[in-house]
C-alpha cells in the first residue's frame, strides 16, 4: 500500500514532516531500513498512515463518557412497560421483581419531569407517544412487551439497581441516546 492509498490526509501530514526537514532516515522506524529517496517514500509514509489510523481507532473504540440523561427515555420506557405487564398480565406474580420495578419507573419520572422543566404534562406526553398509556391486552401481555419483561427479570437485581442507579445519577436532559 502506498501514501495514496492511505486516505487523503497521508499526504499533508508526510508534506509536514518533509518541511520539518524530515527524510526516510529520520522515520526509519516507521518504515524500512534503508530507504532514502524523498519524503513520499511509500513505505514510511504509508507505515505512519497506518499507525495513525490505528492510534485513532483505539481511541475512538473506547467508550465516551456519556452526558448526563443520555439514554433515560430508552430505559425508562422499558421500565415502564415492564411495570405494566407485571401489573395487568401477570397480577400477584413476582412481588418482589415487580417492586422492585415500580419503584424505578417512579424514579424515572422524578427524573424525567425534573430535567423536562418540572412539568408532568410533559412526562404524560411521552407515555402516550410510546404507546405506554395502552390497555390492549394482547400488545402487553404477548410478544416482544412481555419478553421484555422476562427479560428484565431475568436480571440480577443488583445488575438493574446498578444500570438504574448509574442512569440516573447525574441530572442532564433526558433523551434516548443510543440504546437498542
């Protein structure tokens, strides 16, 4: 591979390099011994494209730091359906579980009216635009709305309080983010 293949940004940064006075023997360890023609040498001119791009993918493959309420409506939602199947397909199952739910969906929607301007007219409009004011037995209590909640129950406890608790710890404008 040569510096035109590289990408077009190999050839300002090689172009640098050779106004710095740079030659194939100041960057021999990028590429291979012995080279001396001019700066645009392929091999070291393409070796440090290829560190580079390396440097900058393992940089970008670690996770950034997330803002704060950057995906509450995702997990809320979930939450949210959770509760309502636990409450109206499965009536009396799985206390405990479904305490345990409820008591963060209400957190949930301490957060999200707290970081939506303080109005719960707000946190109601959200429920209604993801279809979580339904009564229909069959969208809640089959399919993918009741495999949530085997899902979510599948978990640990302290795996849920910890992505709950982890969600929810800093106040910022709640959004999806990019969960699912």
């Amino acid at each position: 591979m040569g510096w035109k293949d590289a990408g077009f940004w190999v050839l300002p940064l090689c172009a640098v390099m050779g106004d710095l006075g740079w030659n194939g023997d100041d960057i021999e360890i990028l590429g291979n011994n012995g080279y001396q023609q001019s700066m645009f040498d392929e091999a070291p001119c393409a070796k440090l494209a290829i560190i580079s791009a390396l440097s900058v993918g393992l940089i970008s493959a670690a996770p950034p730091p997330k803002a704060p309420g950057n995906g509450v409506l995702c997990l809320g939602t979930f939450i949210y359906f959770v509760e309502k199947t636990g409450t109206q397909c499965r009536a009396g199952e799985d206390p405990e579980f479904q305490a345990r739910v409820a008591s963060y969906a209400r957190r949930f929607d301490d957060y999200i009216v707290r970081n939506s301007g303080g109005d719960p007219a707000a946190l109601a409009k959200f429920k209604q635009s993801q279809n979580l004011t339904s009564e229909d037995q069959d969208y809640l209590c089959k399919g993918d709305v009741a495999r949530s909640y085997d899902i979510f129950k599948a978990n640990s406890a302290d795996a849920l309080d910890s992505a709950v608790d982890e969600l929810l710890a800093r106040d910022g404008p709640p959004s999806f983010g990019d969960c699912v």
